[in-house]
C-alpha cells in the first residue's frame, strides 16, 4: 500500500482505506450458532465490533451460575477419560491444532479483528503466539510431566519417585484484548497436563474463543473436555471460581485480588496475570533509528491495550531531542484503519469506556502543565472508539497517567541523566510486569535488565522477544501477578506434586534388634557419612 492510497482525516493521523468487507460478511447467524453449539446457557446476550459500535453476535447463550455448575460437570466427566490418555496423545493434538491454526488464519483474523478493533498485521501476533505455545507443549510437555527419580531418605534403600497429577478442571477466565492469545494460549498447557477446561472468555470477544476451541477439537480433542460459558463477568467469573481446582485470571489489578482471595478461601491455586505501568529506557549509546522503531511497535501495539506494552520512555537527556525528533514524526504518520486487510497500523480502542478513561487521562494531564507532542484527541471520523497513538512530554505526579494504568495510546515521555536514575524512576511503581532497555552494548543493557523489578525484560526490543520466548517463564511481580505462563513453570502450575517413595529391605526406624538409642547412633552416623560424601 502506498501513501497514495492514504486519506487525511482532519489534520490527525493519515486513515488507511476502508476495504470493501463488513461484519456482517463475516459474522453470520450460521457462524454463531455452528460455534455456540454447545454452550451451557439459557439466555441470550449480544457482542458488538468496536469498528462500528454496532452490534456483532445478537444471539450468544448467556449462563448463570447454574449453568457454570453444569459445565463444570460436564468438564469433570469428561477428564477422568482425557487424563488416563497418554500424554503423547494429549500432545499430538496440540501438533495438529498448530497446522490446522495456520492454515486457516485468514478466518480467524477477521473475528478477532471485528471483536476487538485492532489492525489485522497486530492480531497476526496472536495467531504467531498461539502456534509457539502449541509448538512448544507439543513437543515438549512429554518431558515436563514424565516422572522423575530423586535421591531418597536413605540411598539405595528408597526410592523417590516425583509424579505430575492434573489438578482436575481449570478455571480460565480470559481478557477482551488477547481474545486468541490469552484463552486458548493458557488452556492448551491446561489441557495437555490432563485437565479439563471451562473457561470464561469476555463476552465482546467471546467468538473468538469459540472459534479456537472448535478448532481443537478437529484437532482431536473430546468436545466435552474444554467448555466454555458466556456471561456477565461479575456474574459468570465468581460461579467459575467457586467450582474450579484451579483459576487462571488474566485481567485487571483490581479484579485479580479478589480472584485471588475466593481461590485462597477455597484453597485452590491461582495464577494472575494483571496490570502494568511498563518502562522503556533509550541510554545514551542506543541505536535510535532501532529505538524508535521499538517505541512505534511498544507503545502502540493494539491501541496500547497490551498488557505489557509501554506507557513510560526514559530517553537519555543527550539524545532525547534527537529520539523525540523521530519518533514524534513516527507517530504522527501512523495509519488508523478498519479494513479487515493489512495495511493501518492502529485500529481502535475496544470501548466507549476505554475512550472515557484514555481522554481523561490526557486531558487532566494536559490542565496539569503536560505537553501533547503529538495525538491527544479522539477520532470519530474513523471509528467511535479511535483516539490518535499520543505522545505526552511533561508528565509529573499526581497526573493520573504517571502512575495508573492508561491501557490505551498513550506514552509518557522523561528525561534522566545517569543509568542509576533511570533505573529507580523505571521500578518506582507497584507494578512489574515487563521493561524495554535499548543500547549498543549488550552487557550492560543485560545488566541493567537484571536491575529492573519486572517479570520479562527485553534487551533492544519492546516485548515480543520475552513473550515469544515460549520456553521461559513470563509473568509479574508486585501488582501485576503471581504465577508464570511458558515454560515449565506455565504447565507445572496445572499439576500436582506428588512423591512416591518406596522403601526397600529395612524401615526408617529400629530394625534387626536394634534398641532405639542403637538406631539413632545408627542414623547419626549415617547423617555424617551422607553430608561427607556431599550428597543431596
């Protein structure tokens, strides 16, 4: 597409062409009931596409509590059968829903792309995300949950053997704005550690959702093993916490606390992952073409309704002027859209509600002394819920967009003198989800990460490295979670630990005539020799 094919919308953003394909060329009635078959719920309730405000899906089953409890029957049922499956199998339908997932794209890309206003190359992200963690279980699970010896009480004598249980049926209670990543990227290590799933994605984006689970099961898995149910969140989310022996949470600080507190009563486990305020530090030696290119790509991904997106940049006082040069030009030539094609570079905001909280944000900012250096106002003329990627330079305490979570096309802009500086400033936050570090010189940008309290760092890119990185953990600290996704730690978490030890020839207590004083001179001695001998 070239800049001849661009219109100007006012004086704003340049808007990419509209394309001839509506919602209702993908969103048919057939689609939605061929994809609801199945779901537990007697109501109806409707979604609606943040293109247009318009509504999407009119006729989505609504469940109640009651229909939690029987989608949770239903899942229990089902995977006493699906655990007792070796877990080679359980993993060859991971590999088959990976084929399937990139072969037939193009349908998904245009669902989640009407469920949540983002442009297609941004919900291409997903699909790549998606196939890494299905890649990566599919292959890899078999190791993670293969039983393991471990040095028993007594050497030779017992044997320990160190068993993965599934937990049972996990709850998954997924967000609005990875409607593809966020569901289905957690329940397939659910599903190939022997758990069923029900899960709760958000209504607006609830056919996306759907649609991956249909997917999985032409894939090979039993229908009845991953169960979805649709609903009010403050409704549907508690029945799901109340039955599940295990939740999964992706969503907000405030929600995930009390996630985390019905899971504590009920002494299940959880893992959340919540909010973040994320930090971008451009040092004195970075490579500012790459740079900017990172801060386009960190803080404008989705709208900036990305979790681990970046909503403040520490720019080096020596190259801010140069940095900010670029990448307000940058921004400024962004291309917003609603085609369901490739070609814009920003699409909308999901919700009225997301607009509301994204123009406070800027406007009190904007009363309070800061400086809009470029965006700064919304754009109906594309889309109700379309607001210009902004760049705000100014920006001090209590402004609310330094310190609360903005969640939309926003970044802060602040100067700093010396690395130590920039680094307290970047941990100054109760939030530690991700951090972006940029330099020429790899070690210390590495040693720097080391130094930021947040879950995943990326050394000279915006967050795609870590998240992509399916191998090793990604998660929070402080406010912004608890638990990991990937890796081992992101499919252990769906099991239970369970030892087996067996003891062989004598027991752990007097034997052979031994008096209890003779046996505990005995194991003494024994103690000794063990730690002499450096075992562990």
């Amino acid at each position: 597409m070239t800049d001849s094919h661009i219109t100007q919308g006012g004086a704003g953003n340049p808007v990419a062409p509209h394309g001839t394909r509506t919602a209702a060329d993908v969103v048919t009635p057939d689609l939605v009931a061929r994809l609801t078959r199945g779901v537990v719920g007697g109501g109806t309730t409707v979604s609606h596409t943040p293109f247009t405000g318009e509504v999407l899906a009119s006729a989505l089953p609504e469940s109640t509590p009651e229909d939690v409890a029987t989608a949770f029957a239903g899942a229990r049922a089902a995977q006493r059968s699906w655990a007792a499956t070796p877990v080679q199998r359980r993993a060859a339908v991971l590999l088959r829903f990976h084929d399937l997932l990139l072969r037939r794209q193009p349908e998904i890309l245009d669902l989640i792309q009407l469920e949540t206003g983002k442009t297609r190359l941004h919900a291409q992200e997903e699909i790549q995300g998606v196939s890494m963690v299905a890649r990566h279980y599919g292959r890899k699970a078999p190791a993670y949950l293969r039983p393991k010896g471990h040095l028993g009480a007594v050497p030779t004598l017992t044997k320990v053997t160190e068993l993965r249980q599934p937990r049972g049926v996990v709850g998954l209670i997924a967000p609005w704005n990875y409607p593809l990543q966020l569901s289905v990227g957690d329940a397939i290590p659910a599903l190939v550690a022997g758990n069923a799933v029900v899960m709760k994605p958000d209504t607006e984006t609830a056919l996306t959702a759907l649609w991956a689970r249909e997917l999985m099961v032409e894939a090979g898995l039993p229908a009845r093993v991953w169960q979805v149910v649709i609903g009010d969140g403050p409704v549907v989310g508690p029945a799901v916490v109340e039955h599940a022996d295990y939740v999964a949470f992706t969503g907000s600080t405030r929600t995930g606390r009390a996630v985390a507190q019905a899971a504590a009563a009920r002494l299940v486990g959880c893992s959340l992952e919540l909010g973040g305020k994320n930090a971008m530090l451009v040092l004195r030696d970075a490579d500012l073409a790459r740079a900017v290119d990172g801060a386009v790509r960190g803080s404008f991904a989705s709208a900036g309704q990305l979790c681990i997106s970046m909503e403040r940049l520490y720019v080096h006082e020596s190259v801010a002027d140069a940095f900010l040069e670029r990448f307000v030009a940058r921004t400024k030539a962004m291309r917003l859209g609603t085609a369901l094609a490739y070609g814009a570079e920003m699409g909308s905001l999901v919700s009225e509600r997301q607009l509301e909280t994204v123009t406070r944000h800027v406007e009190e900012a904007v009363s309070k002394g800061a400086t809009v250096l470029a965006g700064g106002r919304p754009r109906p003329d594309v889309g109700p819920y379309f607001y210009e990627p902004t760049i705000l330079d100014g920006v001090e305490p209590p402004m609310a967009v330094c310190t609360e979570e903005t969640f939309g096309p926003v970044v802060s802009v602040y100067r700093f003198r010396d690395e130590d500086e920039a680094i307290e400033r970047a941990n100054a936050t109760p939030y530690g989800l991700n951090a972006s570090v940029w330099t020429k010189d790899a070690r210390r940008g590495r040693a720097i990460a080391a130094r930021l309290r947040a879950g995943t760092v990326n050394v000279n890119e915006s967050y795609a490295a870590a998240f992509g990185s399916v191998a090793s953990p990604m998660g929070g600290m402080g406010d912004s979670g608890l638990g990991r996704r990937h890796g081992s730690e992101g499919i252990l978490r769906f099991t239970e630990a369970q030892t087996v030890a067996q003891q062989r020839l004598m027991p752990l207590g007097p034997a052979f005539g031994m008096t209890d004083e003779k046996y505990a001179d005995f194991m003494t001695r024994s103690l000794r020799v063990l730690k002499a001998l450096r075992l562990r």
